[in-house]
C-alpha cells in the first residue's frame, strides 16, 4: 500500500508541474510557491523552496534510489529503468528524479536504445570544443526526451594508464585539452535542461579494485594535473553535480575526503552545486556529510546501509552534524535543479530524430578518427577495384565500450551473445556495418573474411588490390587490460594479410594505445576508437577520402610496457573474456612516480621516444608553418604564426602550442591549440592565447600558483615532438591564491584566413 502511494504521490506532483507556467506567473505576484518565479535567481528560488520544506523533505532529496531492476534488484516504483530515482515532492511542486548513464549517450533502458557518439577519445580527438558540445547537446536532448533530467555524464580523469578500462569514457591525458573537451561536453548536455555530472572526482585511474584501491599523489601535483583538468571543465561547463569516485585518495576514501571536496571544491573553485557519490562509493554518514557529500546515489542497493537516512539523522539529532549542514546538501541540490532549468522544463517522453542525431556521431567520428600511418599514400582509396574486407564483425557493426557507458541502438545489438554475458557486459555492436558502407563506395569487387580462419583471410586478400583488416579490443568499466597485446590471434591475422598484400590497411575499434608488432608491414592505419552509432559511414568516408582524417592523438602511444610509469598493474584482467588476473590486486598505487608529468610530460622527463606521441595525426594534405612570434600583452603570453596548406586537398589542421617554463627541471605543457580548415593553397594567420593556469606552478605551502618570472620557451607543433617555430618570451612574476581566479581568462584562437 505504501508503494502504491508513492507512485499516486509521484504522478500527482508530475500533473501539478505540468502547470507550472501558471504557477510561475502566479507566484510572481506572491502565490503559494514563490520559488517557481522563473525571474527569481536559482540561489533565490533554492532558498524559497529549502525555507518551505520539512525535515522529512529534506533527507528525501539528498538521496536517491536505484532506477533498475538489473541483477534482480526491486526497481523503485515512479522509476524508469535507469541509474537513479528520487520521488517528486508534489507539495513543493518538484518533479521526481529521473538519472540515467552516461557521458556517451543514454545507455539505459537497453531495450528502448539511443545514439551512441563515438568514444571520449575520438571526440578529445577532434581538438574540437564545438564537436564535444554539439555531442553533449545531442546526448541531452535525447535523454531529455526520455523524461531524464540528471545525466551521469562528463567523464575527466586523466588517462595515467592505456589500459585502464574506462579510459574510452575519458579525454585523454593533458588537462588542458580534457578539461576544454569535458567542459564543452557537459555545457551542452545542459543546454537541454538537464543537470548533468562531471566525473569521477578524483584520481578513479584505474579499475581494478577500484573500490578500495588508494591513489597516493602529492597534493600540488595532483592541483597541476587531474584537478586541474576537472577545474578547467567545471569553469567551463558549470555542471550541476560532481560524483565522488570510488577509490581512495592517500589512503582516505574520494566521498569522505574532506580536502577533495570542501577545501578544493567548494571553498577554491567556489563550485555551487553539488556532490553525489558513484554507486556503492559511501562508506558513512556523518563523515561523508561533514566531509562535503551532499547526496547518496543508490544506498540501499549498493552500499552496506542507506547512511544519508537513519544513520544521518541520528548523528543531526546528536549534534554531530550540525542541522545547517543538511540545509546546505538539500540547497545546492535545489539550486541545481533551478539551475540546469529542470523545473522550468520538464523532461517528458517525447520523439527523438534518430537520423538527425547519428549525424552529429558521424561528425564526431570522421573529426576524431585519427591516421596513424599512410605509406605511398594509400589512402584515400578512389579507384581500387578489389578490396578485401576481413574481421572484426565489419559485416555486422563496429563496437562499443562496456559498462554504465554502453548505449545499444534502436536497432538493437548488432551481435549479441558474446562474453560477458553478465556486468560489465553484455558486450554491444552499433549496427553500422563498415562493409555496408565500403560497397557503397567501391568501384569494384568486396569481399569479406571473418578472419576467423587466417589462412582463408590471407587468400583472399592476396586475390584483392586492398586489404582492410578490421580489429578489435573491447575493454569496461570494473576491469583493466594486463598488456597492450590485442586479444586472440589478431595480430596473427594482420601480418598474415599484410604477407599477402603489402597494401594492408589496419582500422583499429580500441579503448586505446595497442601494441602493434606488424606495424612496419602493413600500409596504412586508422585509429577509429570506438567509432559510434554511425561509425561504420564514417570510417568508409574517411577510407575513401569523402572527408579528410583530422583527429590528433589526445593521449601518447608507448612502444610497450616498459615506457609507462608502472609497466605491470597487478590484479589486472577479466577472466570471462579470457584475459585472467595477473596475481593480487595492489591496494596502493604511486602517482608520484610521474607526479604532474603525465603521458607526453613523462617521456619528455624520460627522453623516451613513443611509438606515437601526443598530437600526432596524419591528414590527406600537408601543412606548412611560418612567421612565428611569440610575444606579451597585457601580460597574457601569445604566439602568432601562419599555416598554409601545401597539399592538394582541402583539409584541417590542428597547430599545438607547447610552453616550458624557466628552469631545466620542466617539462613543455600545452597551453593553447587551433583547428582551422583550409583549401589547398590557402593560408591563415592565427594567434593563439595561452591558457595562464599552464604557465605556473602550484606551492603547496603558500597554497598559491606562482608563475616565474623568467624567459618562457614557446615551441609551435604538429605534435608534442614535431615543431616548426620556436621562440622566447618574457614574463613577470604573478601569484594567486588557489580560491582567486588565473589572471586573465584563456581566449580562443583567433583566425584570419587569407
């Protein structure tokens, strides 16, 4: 009976809200609920409501329910199959909590499907903050038109690891770059009313044990690298909600942290929303509320016990924690909400244009995809007259990552029943066939080869004038890969093909970086990520130069496991998809080793040569930089330079500007990029601003960034190793203390196309 309250009270308080144009203009004249005069400021209105809300109330809304009924759990009633639920309270005219996964698309229910964009790394790839919005906007709108309206999306820790599991979620290893990509991903999920998450604070690097696994850093390296980057995309996108992390954060768990999440989070950064914690992450009630954690996400599903109710309630009665505290959780939550225009705009089932939204994937893919090798200019193909497709189910579709971030199709799953078939699984296929597609364009014969029988690829492939050989590597949420090696005999069945056909060309469906022993042997290479609900148009556009490949490496490529940090991570693997755990899980891992230095910093640290370094992207054409000047104004340090496009073929360039600061200890940063399109022959004058967050370092006992005085190194790049401009500029010293705002705010890169 108490249930079937509940969802009486919950449809109720939707019908009411339903009103709520003419509530609003009542209340502006002084009606019964002031709180929805859409005029009011959202601290405003948030104050009104919290002022009118019981105890009872207020304990509701600083936790949530789990929305599913996955492994048998009993899904709360009023929810509609996805990550979290809250009930409406309809009394106060506020509509249920409606949570759903993730940063890639609406993942859940399965059943309904939705528009996968292509991995965090393809669109972290694009070097493209108006792809990663145009995405997050899309992703927003359809979960939107689910009736969601709080998406578990804006995923930004670094990638320290090429085979931590959920690197895909991710936007690579430099904070500068994943904080603009996160940012602009989060800004335009919210530009549909939502509120949306940015995740998962902090240091979650790694999967395995990732729920009790310390992440050991210094704090000032920790400010200069993966707190930086969440800094940048929270200024950026302003998300409504930050998610704790599972893991332990020098030995003190993310969502009891109070440093994490009240010194540097709401009292340094100013950040008025809210916290919630990953599900299962809440090991306490008063700790984790004294600490910052405004509200529990699942408590009674995946954590011991439902610590935001009675355990909470117990400690406001003892005076543990103090009635203010419960007002301020329940505050930045309403704020929130008034925020991201929850209230004013209610999410309710609605059609979705699934065409129109594949498209925006598309654009994400083919500005993402990134060309790793092009030998005698194989590609583009245009006129070849055989073409032998082989493996990787390209007659089927193109794969997606596992885990909360897994969005199946309308369609369907385009090859079921493949392991896992329990979480992280089940294991997804979009159904855009790349082989499909490659017939469309082929001005001869296709022919496909599973791949499975090596010799019978191989055959086939000396028959043909191209060989396209397709492979895979799918990785999770819960897990990590113990190697870069690709699973099963895929690396058998490229050098058998390219033996072959020396005119090989490699598509790679990854998490990331893989070894690739054959590499020196086949023709070309095309990194694809996980290429997305269109995925299978795009790689055929960019094989057949229909467009140009843009995308630049967001992360560096090691040669193997012996460039990385900790060449092993113990514990690492899956046993149901055949990569078994490499001895005991550590409870311990030093980030200390490269500190700030991440990815491209460590192998410059190192003088190590990577496979391929950060940035590094080949194009159709070719660029050419000239009249670099770096210079100051108003004590804003700037470069301007030209590009010229030297190729026949239109196409996109994205220069990269490095900075090393005074002093032979440091390692060059980017601190500001461009992505400008030209046609052949075309030039432009650009002037690119460097972010000032990048030319400083933080004092961890003035609690100060302090930028040197000295002469600053400006290196103009293809990549993180190739440079085509060089020069020196000086620079004061400038200091902030970590609660103030950089001196001046970064601009974009200007362009003046000739």
């Amino acid at each position: 009976m108490a249930l079937h309250k509940t969802r009486i009270a919950s449809l109720i308080g939707i019908a009411l809200l339903a009103f709520g144009g003419t509530c609003a203009a009542a209340n502006a004249s002084g009606g019964a609920r002031p709180w929805m005069n859409a005029e009011l400021t959202s601290d405003q209105r948030a104050d009104l409501v919290l002022k009118a809300m019981t105890q009872d109330e207020k304990f509701r809304l600083i936790r949530v329910d789990f929305g599913d009924t996955e492994n048998g759990h009993v899904m709360a009633p009023g929810a509609l199959g996805s990550a979290g639920y809250g009930p409406a309270i309809a009394r106060l005219g506020l509509p249920a909590i409606q949570e759903s996964d993730a940063g890639l698309g609406v993942a859940k229910p399965h059943k309904l499907g939705a528009t996968a964009m292509p991995s965090g790394l393809a669109t972290a790839a694009s070097f493209d903050p108006a792809i990663a919005r145009e995405g997050g906007a899309m992703i927003g709108g359809e979960a939107h038109r689910r009736g969601f309206n709080v998406m578990l999306a804006g995923g930004v820790d670094l990638v320290r690891d090429p085979r931590n599991g959920r690197n895909f979620e991710y936007a690579g290893e430099d904070p500068l770059l994943a904080g603009v990509i996160a940012g602009n991903a989060i800004a335009g999920i919210q530009s549909q009313h939502l509120v949306s998450t940015i995740k998962h604070y902090a240091l979650n690097d790694l999967e395995t044990d990732r729920t009790t696994l310390s992440a050991n850093i210094d704090r000032a390296a920790a400010r200069e690298s993966d707190l930086l980057a969440f800094e940048i995309a929270i200024a950026i996108g302003h998300p409504g909600s930050v998610m704790c992390s599972y893991n332990r954060i020098n030995a003190v768990y993310a969502c009891e942290d109070g440093w994490l999440l009240n010194d540097v989070l709401k009292h340094d950064w100013h950040y008025p929303g809210f916290v919630m914690s990953d599900w299962g992450a809440v090991h306490s009630g008063a700790k984790s509320a004294l600490a910052g954690l405004d509200q529990e996400s699942a408590g009674e599903t995946f954590d011991k016990e439902v610590y935001f109710d009675q355990p909470l309630r117990a400690a406001v009665a003892s005076g543990q924690v103090p009635q203010s505290r419960i007002d301020d959780m329940a505050r930045r939550i309403l704020r929130s909400l008034f925020a991201a225009g929850v209230i004013d705009h209610l999410a309710k089932q609605s059609p979705i244009d699934f065409a129109a939204d594949r498209k925006v994937a598309q654009r994400a893919e083919e500005a993402g995809a990134v060309l790793l090798r092009n030998q005698d200019a194989l590609l583009p193909l245009s006129t070849v007259q055989s073409v032998a497709v082989i493996g990787g189910h390209a007659d089927k579709g193109v794969l997606t990552g596992g885990g909360s971030s897994a969005v199946q199709s309308p369609q369907g799953n385009a090859v079921p029943g493949l392991p896992p078939s329990e979480w992280p699984g089940p294991r997804i296929y979009q159904p855009s066939a790349p082989l499909a597609a490659i017939r469309q364009r082929a001005h001869g014969t296709v022919s496909y080869a599973s791949g499975e029988d090596i010799a019978a690829a191989a055959k086939l492939a000396a028959q043909s004038k191209v060989a396209v050989v397709f492979v895979e590597q799918w990785a999770a949420e819960s897990f990590d890969t113990p190697h870069l090696a690709l699973p099963g005999n895929q690396d058998a069945l490229v050098a058998a093909v390219a033996k072959a056909n020396p005119h090989t060309i490699v598509v790679l469906e990854n998490n990331g970086p893989v070894a690739m022993p054959w590499l020196d042997k086949v023709g070309a290479v095309l990194e694809a990520w996980y290429p997305g609900a269109a995925g299978g148009e795009a790689i055929a556009r960019l094989l057949y130069g229909e467009v140009d490949p843009s995308g630049r490496l967001p992360l560096t490529w090691p040669r193997d496991e012996s460039q990385l940090p900790r060449p092993a991570i113990p514990g690492a693997g899956l046993a149901s998809i055949g990569l078994p755990s490499q001895g005991r899980p550590a409870q311990d891992v030093d980030y200390n080793i490269e500190g700030a230095d991440v990815g491209y910093r460590w192998y410059q640290r190192q003088h190590l040569e990577p496979l391929f370094p950060f940035g590094y992207g080949l194009t159709y054409t070719h660029f050419d930089y000239s009249d670099f000047k770096p210079h100051v104004e108003n004590g804003k340090l700037t470069a301007s330079f030209i590009v010229t496009n030297r190729g026949a073929r239109t196409g996109v360039d994205v220069p990269q500007l490095y900075v090393t600061l005074p002093g032979s200890n440091n390692a060059r940063r980017l601190a500001a990029w461009c992505r400008v399109t030209l046609k052949p022959g075309q030039s432009a004058h650009l002037t690119a601003t460097t972010d000032p967050r990048l030319l400083a370092k933080f004092d961890g006992k003035s609690q100060h960034w302090q930028q040197p005085a000295g002469d600053y190194q400006l290196q103009l790049g293809h990549s993180a190793t190739s440079f085509q401009g060089e020069g020196k500029a000086t620079l004061t010293a400038v200091s902030w203390g970590a609660d103030a705002s950089p001196p001046g705010a970064p601009q974009p890169c200007v362009t003046d196309n000739r």
